[in-house]
C-alpha cells in the first residue's frame, strides 16, 4: 500500500488537531480542581473543639475536692438534685 504526500499531510494534520484538543482539555482541568470552602459557623466549630480537645479530659481540682469532702462527710447530694440533673442531661442528649 502507498502512501501519498496528501494522505500523510491529512493524518498529520488529523493528530496536530487532536493533540491541540487534548492540551486545552488538560489546560482546563488544571484550573479546575476540587475547592472546599467552609462557612463562618463550621469554621467556628473547629476552632471550639481545638479548644476543647487543648482542655484536660479530668478536673483535677474539682475531683480532689469532691474526694475531700465525701472523706470528711460533708458531701450531701440530695435525691432530688441528682434527678434534676439527670434529667438535664437526658434533655441535652436528646437535643444533641
């Protein structure tokens, strides 16, 4: 089979113009990457829990003078403020 000059020129001419396409698809999902933006409220929630994971996990203090009082005895708790807290606490739960 023989090739001409012609045919050689349309199949060169053919891949430039593909190769062009191929470029200015590149070209543009290079300027077309993945974004993220996050809104004023998301980006102050990270910035809580930052602070509350920089917190202790355990109130030293106010767990060594909860062990002072029970030892001494003057740690009274009544009934009805351990259920009202309880239940606070369930209502938080379920909000959450």
């Amino acid at each position: 089979m023989k090739i001409s000059n012609e045919q050689l020129h349309r199949v060169l001419k053919t891949y430039n113009r593909n190769q062009k396409t191929k470029e200015n698809l590149e070209s543009k999902r290079k300027g077309k990457g993945d974004r993220l933006s996050l809104s004023d409220e998301v980006k102050e929630v990270q910035v809580a829990k930052k602070a509350l994971k920089s917190q202790p996990s355990v109130r030293k203090e106010k767990v060594a003078a909860l062990k002072k009082a029970i030892k001494t005895g003057n740690y009274n708790v009544s009934g009805e403020e351990v259920a009202e807290k309880m239940l606070n606490r369930t209502i938080v739960d379920n909000l959450v």
